[in-house]
C-alpha cells in the first residue's frame, strides 16, 4: 500500500511541478479587421432596392405569420 501511495505523492509532485503551458497564440486573421468591400456592398444595396418582396425588418418582427418556433400549433 505504501508503494501506492508513493507513486501517487510522485505523481502529483510531477504534475504541481511541470508548470503552466502556455496559451496559445490566436490566429493571424482574428486580429485583423476585415475590410468592407464597398462594391459588393453597393450591388446588394441596389439587389434589394429593386426586389418587390423585400419589406424593412422592423415590419417583420410582429408578424404572426413568421412565428414557426416552439409552442406554435
């Protein structure tokens, strides 16, 4: 038993004494900010301006025939 408890107490001195790793380091990309592309911006702009269908958002948000969640017969 004593055995035990001797590879055990070695155990946790290795783990108490190997240190903390390091973080890891973020990728290159999520620090840089990604630019707008005013081009495609201005298509999809102009792509709504002419669609019919599309209404603001705000006349959507109270609309009970959009609601399809949970509790919904």
């Amino acid at each position: 038993m004593s055995l035990l408890a001797a590879v055990a107490l070695v155990a946790l001195l290795i783990w108490l004494l190997r240190g903390k790793r390091p973080r890891a380091a973020p990728e290159p990309e999520d620090d840089v900010e990604t630019p707008v592309d005013r081009s495609e911006l201005a298509e999809a702009e102009s792509e709504l301006a002419e669609d019919e269908g599309a209404r603001p958002l705000h006349d959507g948000i109270d609309d009970e025939d959009d609601d399809w969640g949970p509790g919904r017969p």
